[in-house]
C-alpha cells in the first residue's frame, strides 16, 4: 500500500479478470464508486490499483468488483481475543481492526471472544492485525503466521487445483457423450443417456459461466463468460427441447437432431484451455518467484553478550548485527562489520562473478555468501532492501500498459458486443437463405460463432510478452520501469553516455601532483575545502590526503560545473577547473600549465589549487575505463546507433577517452544543465535518444531522453529518473536491453497478429461462408477447441521469449 498525502494507493488482486475487456469493465465500475480516484487495472498482475481516501472505500470497492462478476483475492479468518472484560472491549477491538489499512470488513463477538476478519492479504496479514490489537492493550491469538506472499500462493494453488478437478471432470462426462453423438446416435435411449451425462457439465461443471454472465448482464455489459454461456445454453436448451418435443420437427418433416455433446465438449474443451493458459500465466510470473525465493526466512543474530540467536526474518530490525556462514544466503541490506568473504550478487547483477566484501562494504539481500564467513549490521530491512525494490520495480513494470496496447483496448471493449451481434445475424440470414433446415443450421451457425470468437487471444497478446520480457530482463540485472520504454528501445537511434561512472569505473585516484612549493599548510586548506566539496573527484584528493590534518575554513561555496572556494586567514583558495582560474584572472606558472597538458594528454583529468592570484599546485586524477565499455561501444556502433559522450572533464582528458574507447563525437566541459540541452538538440535531428548516466548531475537529461538508463551503482535519484536501471553498471547490458526490446516487440506483434488473423478467418468460417461453395460448416465441438487453443497458442509464444538468446 502506497501512501499520497492523506489518501492511500490500494492493489486489489483480482479473481477471473482474464482479459482487457473484463479490465476495462472493473475499472468502469471502480470509476463510479464514491471516494475512489483513478482506479486501474494491471491485467499481467491481476490486480487493480485504486486510490481511497479511508479504508472503508477499499470495502465498497471489493462489493463493487464481486457485483460484476468478478472477484478479489481476500482471506477470512477468525482469532480469538484475549484480554477483553466487557462489551464496549469488543467494540474498541472490533473499530480498531476496521480501520486497519487492507481490512474490508471486521466484527468482534464477544460472546465468542472471536474476531472475524476479511482483509486484502497483500496489504496485511494476521501479525500487522495482532500488533494494531495489542496497541490497545488487547491481544489476537495468531498461530500462524505465515508471510503473505505463501497465503497469496496457496490461494492460488488452491484455485489451480479446483480448476484441474472441475476439467477433468468435465474431459471424463463428455467423452460418453462424443462418442455416442458420433458413433451411436441410432442406439436405443441415445438422447437420455446423453442427456444425462451432459448435464453435470453444463449446468454444474460450467457454472460460473452462467453466474458471471448474469452478474455481467445485470450490469448491461458482456464478456468472454457471455458468449460461452450463451452458446452452450441455447445448443443445451435446443437439445432438451428436441428430445422432450421430437414431433415439433417431424411434423415439418424435418429430423429432430440434438446436440448435447456441442454443449458439454465446448465446457470441456474451455475449462481446458483456461487450465493450460493459467499454468502458462504462471510460468511467465517465474521471474518474480525466483526473485521472492531468494530471501532466507531465518537469520543468525549475534547478542550483545556474544550469543547467537535464530530469528525471522520480519523481527530484524536496523541495528542487529547478523552472522552469515559459508553458503548462506544474505536476509537484509548492510554493511559488513567483520570477517570477509567472497559474495555471489549475479541474482541481482547478472555479473557471474563472486565480490570480495571487506569491513565497511555493502552486502544486498538474496545474494548468496561463498567460503568465508562474516558479520554485517542490518541497515535496510523489509520493503527498503534493494532486492524488495528490485520486485516491486519489476512488478510494477509488468503491469504497465504498453503504447500498443491502447488500441487493443478498444477493439476489446466492443469486440463481444460484435461478436452477439454477428451471430444474431448469421441466424437470420441462414433462416431467410437457408432452405428447409434453415432454422438448426442457423441455429448451430450462432452458436459456432459464438464459441469461436476468442476476446481473451487478443487480450493477453501484449501484457503476456511485456510481462516475460521484463522478468527476463531481471533475470539479466536489467531493471525495466515501463511497458513503454521496452516498447521504445529497439528504436533508439542516439546513445549519450555520460563519462564518469559510465565509461569509466566511477572511482577516480589521484595518481599525481605537482606543487609550486611544497608547503603543509596549503595541504590542510586543500584537504579541508575537498572534504566539504561533494564531487566525486573531491573524494579523491580526500583518499590520497589521508594521514593529513585539516584547518577550519571560513565561507565555503560550491561552484557548479567549475569547483569550489573557501576562505583561510582572510584569503580566498580555489580548487577547481582550469575556467575557474581564468574567471578570477589568477596567473599559472609555466611548470605547472606544461605538467598539466602532459596529464591531459594521458587521458587524467586536472584540477587546480589556487589562492587569489597565483596557482599552488596541479593534481592529475584518473578514473579507469571499465574493462568492458570498449567491446560495448563497439558493438552498439556496429548496430548503426551513433554514440555521443559528455563529461564535464577538460578538453584534452575527453578527446584520450574517446580515442581510447572509439567514440566519434564528445563534447568536453559540459555543465549538467547542458546535458539535456544537448539530448534536446539531437531529439530534434529526429533521433530517439537514449541517456545513460550514474549521478544526481545526469538526472535532468534522462529525464529528458526518450529511454532513460541508470547505472546502478551511481545515485539513488538517477535510478529514480530512469526507465532503465543496469544493476551492474555494465555498458555490455545495452545492446542486451536493445534486443530484448526487438524480442518483445517481435512477440507482441505475431502474438496479435495471430490473435486477429484467428478471429478474422474464424468467425466467417462458423457463420458458414464456405457452405455454399463446397457445403462446409464447421462443428460447435472444433470451435471450442480453436478458441480454446487461441489463447494457449499466444501465451505459449510469449513463453517462447524465455529461451531466446
């Protein structure tokens, strides 16, 4: 539950939402429930984020979905009370739990000391209820009290199994009635026996299709529940009527034909098909269950007396300091305070090889200890570790809407409404042209088209691929924010990359210096003024200073883009680039100028340290280029995507990287609010840009860029900017978001594609078009099963994804 000043974001997860067009009819609903705000519907994660301003509104919005038809996953459960002497007790119990957030409806029977409970199990759960119980000095018997995310999948393991039942079920009860539809149909009592079978089918097996139908009707909207129920009801009805009423036909010297196993095969045939898309719906979501499984549900804790403790994982708070053994994964984000070891982060980073971790390094939830054992203090737990952002980022991602998706939409919202309206034609037009059987072809014409007609294809042909291709780019450490810029990649035309950080590894040194004189004082003052200075190279000259003590400074001030100054015993010091020299007319030794160009032409990067006239002395720092970028630069060269580099580094140090790496075009000296001048003016060359940049200097121009990718180890607002985050920093992970983007959008359009194609060809082949060129109509039982397979044949291609290189 996300929280927007006084009003709270809700996920609701939703049951028997299959499609966009059962999407569009809960948001609809939501829409006219009082106190929501901009309700919307995440079909790939079946849930519907609405916003509610008290918790009462998130009760009316669960009436709201089940009115339609549908429904929401919640848990019912009842607790005994302790502690409660009176009847006001259970009222002050009950009116605390009510206002709980994610609690739909609660009631304390004090006779019983029993609450009961209806809460949204993906926003609380029995031990967030026991602690708001326990605050008002009560207390709520819990036993068990499993994690959420277990009783969210034994929900739908539950749901799962009850499908499978109810398609066996059904598989077993028709096969009795094909075979003697097919190959007995003169056998005595053929109908009754049919009859009989074919009933628990429809009428039990498939009865939630009816119910929803209804639920639907009553509403005056139509969904895919609709056309099955209309079509294997009216192929029932006709048959009972047929066996019961034979003379009705064969007064009209027509044969009275009944069509039982139409009805009970086409029930078969879908819960079928719905077992098979679930099965593969679940198999698209494996990427956020290996990311889940990744936390251990225990940890060693070390007391402040040297004991160790097992303790789970929701009791580790900041602070603890937890022992991790060879082999053992790693619970919470912190910083290790002892030992060291080799850790596996490719879970999170897609890298294949272990890091060292040292005292005073950080280690990340779900990553995996190697041989050696240490001790780190917990610093973020819960939802603040990396790896619980990692989730909700990709969950978030798979339920955005890609741009494509928009018109899909529409097409779906009228598509069953259509569809009814075709089949009624179909009938009418086979009574006026159909001859003597004009009445049963049409009939079964009607109902051909109905159960062919498959809105669900065309509804998961977009979320299914989008929801595969960010899980594996997860998998891969490619963090994906949105549908859209998976969607936009495969059109980037431009890459800026920023230098630092980017390019090169982000971990500038000082690799040498040269004074005018060498005086200890003006040490101190350089020192002093770097440490208040937040660049990264400043962190640099702080390094190699070490050992040196500092001076108290006066009047401190940062210079953006040039430096920093400060005063010392009423004189002013500036450490800085070459242009914050020339601003303040201070002069430059020649020993010093020729020492620098020769650094600059090593590819370092210089900066200054001056007092109000002259130079003091020049520092070279140098900041590796990654061990990959040049493979990197080259391959997306390759691809035809021109390459831009900018960095706020001289002249001489920006034209040795490019050399180095074979950039073409940089630009030196560029302030950070240039940046997204400088994405701006390629954008109106046309191109499609995409920025990748590590620091909080970055963030206006990938806000700014058409696909936004953050390194993952710069800054916290970076990653916040970007649609893209590389956990590992690693520029080779470009080209791979590239083309996974290409992958995707390739599956989202074959997918609909077929999803059209099937539908187009499908529902004048059951109308009967093809009957009166060779006499061919197509059997109600195949039409289940195209339907049925239409919407198998597209998640299955999703999945396909999966495999791809």
């Amino acid at each position: 539950m996300a929280t927007d000043s006084n009003k709270d974001i809700v996920y609701l997860l939703l049951e028997g939402v299959e499609s966009e067009h059962c999407a569009l009819i809960v948001e609809k609903g939501l829409a006219q429930v009082k106190g929501v705000e901009a309700p919307k519907v995440e079909l790939n994660n079946r849930r519907a984020a609405v916003t509610v301003d008290n918790s009462e509104t998130v009760g009316e919005a669960v009436r709201a979905i089940k009115d339609l038809g549908y429904g929401v996953t919640t848990v019912k459960k009842s607790f005994p009370v302790l502690g409660m002497t009176c009847a006001s007790c259970a009222g002050s119990a009950e009116s605390i739990v009510k206002h709980q957030p994610g609690v739909i409806n609660s009631s304390v029977n004090f006779a019983t000391g029993n609450l009961t409970v209806e809460y949204l199990p993906n926003v609380t759960d029995a031990a967030t209820l026991k602690k708001a119980v326990q605050s008002a000095g009560y207390d709520l018997l819990v036993e068990d009290e499993t994690s959420q995310q277990e009783t969210l999948e034994a929900i739908h393991a539950e749901k799962f199994k009850k499908l499978k039942t109810k398609t066996t079920w059904a598989i077993l009860l028709s096969l009795p009635v094909v075979i003697i539809g097919m190959f007995f149909m003169n056998m005595p009592y053929a109908d009754p026996i049919m009859w009989a079978f074919s009933t628990p089918v429809v009428l039990w097996l498939g009865r939630d299709f009816f119910i929803n139908a209804w639920k639907q009707a009553k509403h005056r909207s139509a969904n895919m529940d609709t056309l099955v129920a209309l079509s294997t009801g009216i192929a029932y009805v006709f048959s009972v009527f047929n066996m019961l009423f034979p003379q009705f036909w064969e007064q009209r010297g027509l044969e009275a034909h009944v069509y039982f196993e139409a009805a009970a095969v086409i029930i078969a045939f879908i819960l079928l098909g719905k077992l098979l898309e679930e099965k593969a719906k679940g198999n698209t979501s494996s990427a956020i269950k290996k990311l889940m499984g990744l936390q251990p549900k225990t940890v060693t804790v070390m007391e402040a007396d040297g004991t160790e403790r097992q303790k789970a994982i929701e009791d580790v708070n900041p602070g603890d300091i937890i022992l991790v053994k060879p082999g053992e994964k790693i619970a919470v984000d912190g910083m290790v305070v002892s030992g060291s070891s080799y850790v596996d982060e490719s879970m999170l980073s897609g890298e294949p090889l272990p890091v060292m971790k040292k005292e005073n390094e950080k280690v990340f939830a779900g990553t995996i200890n190697q041989k050696g054992s240490f001790r780190f203090e917990a610093v973020k737990v819960g939802k603040e570790t990396m790896l619980a952002q990692i989730i909700k980022m990709v969950q978030d991602a798979q339920g955005s809407k890609a741009p494509v998706q928009k018109l899909v939409d529409k097409i779906a919202g009228i598509f069953v409404p259509v569809v009814i309206g075709i089949a009624i034609l179909t009938f009418i037009l086979w009574i006026m042209l159909g001859g003597n059987n004009g009445v049963v072809q049409g009939l079964l014409a009607a109902i051909t088209v109905l159960v062919i007609a498959c809105p669900c294809a065309l509804g998961l042909a977009t979320p299914t691929a989008i929801m595969v291709g960010v899980g594996k780019g997860a998998e891969k450490g490619i963090l994906i924010k949105d549908a859209e810029s998976l969607e936009l990649a495969k059109k980037v035309s431009a890459i800026v990359l920023d230098k630092t950080g980017t390019i090169t590894e982000g971990r500038p040194e000082v690799t040498g210096i040269q004074w005018l004189n060498n005086d200890d004082t003006a040490k101190a003052i350089l020192l002093s003024i770097e440490k208040q200075s937040e660049h990264p190279l400043a962190e640099a000259v702080v390094k190699y200073f070490d050992g040196v003590n500092g001076t108290a400074l006066t009047n401190f001030d940062s210079i953006t883009g040039k430096g920093a100054k400060a005063d010392y015993s009423s004189e002013t010091y500036y450490v800085g680039n070459k242009k914050l020299l020339a601003e303040n007319n201070i002069t430059v030794a020649d020993q010093l100028q020729q020492q620098a160009d020769e650094w600059g032409k090593q590819s370092k990067t210089v900066i200054w340290f001056a007092d109000s006239t002259q130079a003091l002395s020049v520092v070279a720092i140098s900041d590796k280029i990654k061990e990959t970028s040049v493979a990197a630069i080259k391959e997306m060269q390759d691809k035809g995507i021109d390459l831009y580099m900018l960095t706020g580094d001289n002249e001489a140090t920006a034209k040795a990287i490019a050399a180095q790496t074979g950039i073409g075009h940089y630009k030196a000296e560029v302030l950070p609010q240039h940046k997204a001048d400088f994405v701006k003016e390629l954008q109106m060359q046309g191109k499609v840009v995409a920025m990748v940049g590590d620091g909080i200097n970055d963030s206006t121009a990938l806000a700014t860029a058409d696909v936004s990718i953050a390194m993952g180890k710069g800054s916290d607002i970076a990653m916040d900017v970007a649609k893209m985050t590389i956990i590992s920093s690693d520029l080779t992970k470009i080209p791979q978001a590239i083309k996974l983007s290409k992958q995707t959008v390739a599956t989202i359009k074959q997918n609909l594609f077929w999803a059209f194609i099937y539908n187009l060809i499908g529902i004048p082949i059951a109308a009967g078009i093809l009957y009166p060129i060779n006499g061919f109509l197509l059997n109600p039982m195949i039409a289940g099963a195209a339907m049925a397979l239409s919407s198998v044949s597209v998640v299955s291609n999703s999945l396909r994804l999966k495999w791809k290189k």
